[in-house]
C-alpha cells in the first residue's frame, strides 16, 4: 500500500553558489530541510566546490555546469534517488550553458531550469526563444508525465508581476513576446502557475536590481516560479516565497505537494 507524504520543494537562482555558501548556505539548507532543493547559476564546476557543498547530509547532490567558467549552470539536493536524470530537452540537442536538469521519479518528473536572459544582445532574446520553444516541444513530446517544473524564467508573466511594468514593456524579460510564450505555455502545455494559484496579491517578487537597493523599497520582479502540471492540482498544499531570505539578488520559492512513496 502506498502512502501519502506532503514532500518540501524549493528553488533558488543564488548568483554563485561559493559566494551564498560564505553567507551561511548550508546552515540554511538544514533549517529549510526541502525534500527536493533545485538551485540555478551555480556559476561553478562541482570540481571547484567543497565537499560541505557536494555532499550536504542526508541529500544527493547532482550538478549540470557551463562548458565556460564561471558562468551559469544548476544544482539538485535530492533525499530521493531519481530514477533518471537528464541535461537536455532532446537527444538532438545539447545544453553547453548547464542550464537543464531533468530528474524523473516514479511519481513525478523534476525539471530544474535557468532559463536564459536576453537583455544583453539580440542574439541572445533569440537564444532565451529558442529556448522557450525546445522547453515547450519537451513538454508536449511527454505530456503523459506529471511535471514538476522550477527555476528562474527570467521573464514576468503579467503586470502584477513587476513593480513598474509600463517602464519595463520594452525590456526584455517584459516584452510581448515573452510574455506570449508564456500564456502560450501555460495554456498548451497544461501547466499552473502554483503561486498564482494562492496568491493573487500584487507586490510578491523573487528578483530585486542590486545596484539601486531596490530590494530594501522592494521594486522587483517575480521571475521564479514552480509550474505544476494540471494532474497533480489536487495534490499542492501551498506555494510561497521566501523573500526575507538573504544572500543573492534573488529569493527562494517553494511549494509543498502530495506525493505517494
């Protein structure tokens, strides 16, 4: 017989993971005690990270880094053995930035993504695009799954999402288009916003300018978000954020969801 447990996910984009682990990462880590722990740009090799960071207690850790140094990549702590795990959204395509890891439990499938931004150049919109639509095409390739996604979209999807999003319509990480994809997402892959699904307040954002001290009147954005597919609807117990948690320009979100064991 099975059982139900109410299982703790959490996803944090931390700027570099050496820098959040001297502003007490691990200490956190154990506070938080997350089931499933999904961190973007890491902006290290697992070769360059202590073994407090490669092997935090009672957690698996599993890492996917960009061929360059220093730049991007993502992270899984895990209490649970995955069954698989993967690193791109298809056999065709390769992730040379360490922004996909897939790991796929007998109940769920984990997606962990950093999402690309696309503020510094053209070419780089049509790259977060690109992007977009292979995410997209994966979802719907396996729409039999039940997905559990996270990370940060580097896009807010509606107004409410962003302190000034009149002065943002033309930047990306606001613009048409992006935003389009991600009703489009939502839509046609079947998937929900969870903190949209308790929260309809305005002023919840995950992102804040570090430059301006925007976090301290709390201008932001919220650009990190846990999508669940409609089939595991019943089962979320809350999502929320952790905006009083310190240590990157970024702040964790989670959620908690029934899981069967």
């Amino acid at each position: 017989m099975s059982i139900v447990v109410t299982r703790k996910f959490i996803s944090w984009n931390v700027n570099g993971i050496r820098a959040v682990y001297k502003k007490g990462f691990i200490d956190w880590v154990k506070k938080e005690n997350p089931d499933f722990l999904c961190i973007q740009e890491t902006k290290a090799n697992p070769d360059q990270l202590n073994d407090d960071l490669k092997q935090i207690p009672g957690y698996i850790s599993i890492f996917s880094s960009a061929e360059k140094k220093g730049y991007s990549g993502t992270a899984l702590y895990t209490k649970i053995p995955p069954v698989s795990i993967e690193n791109s959204f298809s056999k065709n395509s390769i992730d040379r930035e360490g922004r996909i890891i897939i790991a796929k439990y007998s109940q769920f499938t984990l997606m962990n993504l950093y999402y690309p931004n696309g503020k510094s150049s053209n070419d780089r919109l049509k790259f977060k695009l690109k992007f977009y639509n292979d995410f997209v095409d994966h979802i719907l390739r396996h729409k039999k799954e039940k997905f559990i996604i996270c990370g940060d979209v580097n896009t807010a999807h509606n107004e409410i999402d962003l302190a000034h999003p009149r002065e943002n319509k033309n930047i990306s990480g606001f613009l048409p288009e992006e935003r389009q994809w991600l009703d489009r997402f939502l839509s046609q892959a079947g998937l929900i916003d969870t903190f949209r699904k308790f929260n309809k307040e305005p002023n919840n954002y995950t992102w804040w300018d570090q430059k301006s001290r925007a976090r301290e009147r709390n201008v932001g954005w919220r650009i990190d978000y846990f999508y669940i597919s409609k089939s595991l609807e019943k089962d979320i117990k809350t999502a929320f954020i952790l905006k009083d948690v310190m240590g990157s320009d970024h702040c964790p979100i989670g959620i908690k969801i029934d899981a069967s064991i």
